[in-house]
C-alpha cells in the first residue's frame, strides 16, 4: 500500500511538473517544433521494430526452409546515442 501511494504521488508530481514546464513561456515558443521532434522519434523507432521484425521472421522462415527445426534469431542492438555520434564523427 505505502509502495502504491509513493509511485501516485511520484506520478502527481511528474505530471504536474511537467504540464507546468510545457505551459512556461520558452515551451510555447518551440512546442510545435518540440511535438515534431518526438514524431519523427516515434515514427522512426516504430518503422525500425516493424523492419526488424518483419526481417527476424523471414529469417525464421528461411532458417526453416533450410531444414533447421527450431531457429533462434537475436534482435539486433540498438546503436546508443554515443555509439552513433562517434561513429559519425570518424
């Protein structure tokens, strides 16, 4: 029960800050730009399961055409943030 409370205060208070911050003065100015960044976000990550997803099983089917019984295939990593940056700067 106290563990419930915390994590609805917690989220009272996230929540809060957050609808005060995107109200503030420098959040009005930019919000379009802002909305726009975290869709291109979603949008990209999105197409990106939906690629590898679609590539994982054509694999399995491949795998299975080849005569394994029971493929594993490994979701590939995501790149970090850093790991991209350093890559690019090279």
């Amino acid at each position: 029960m106290i563990e419930l409370m915390f994590f609805i205060i917690m989220g009272v208070v996230i929540g809060l800050s957050y609808y005060l911050g995107f109200n503030n003065g420098i959040n009005k100015n930019c919000k379009k730009e802002v909305r726009q960044f975290l869709m291109d976000m979603t949008v990209s990550k999105m197409l990106h399961q939906h690629f590898q997803n679609n590539a994982m099983n054509e694999t399995k089917l491949f795998l299975q055409f080849l005569g394994v019984k029971n493929p594993k295939v490994k979701p590939q990593k995501l790149m970090t943030p850093e790991e991209f940056d350093s890559e690019n700067k090279k």
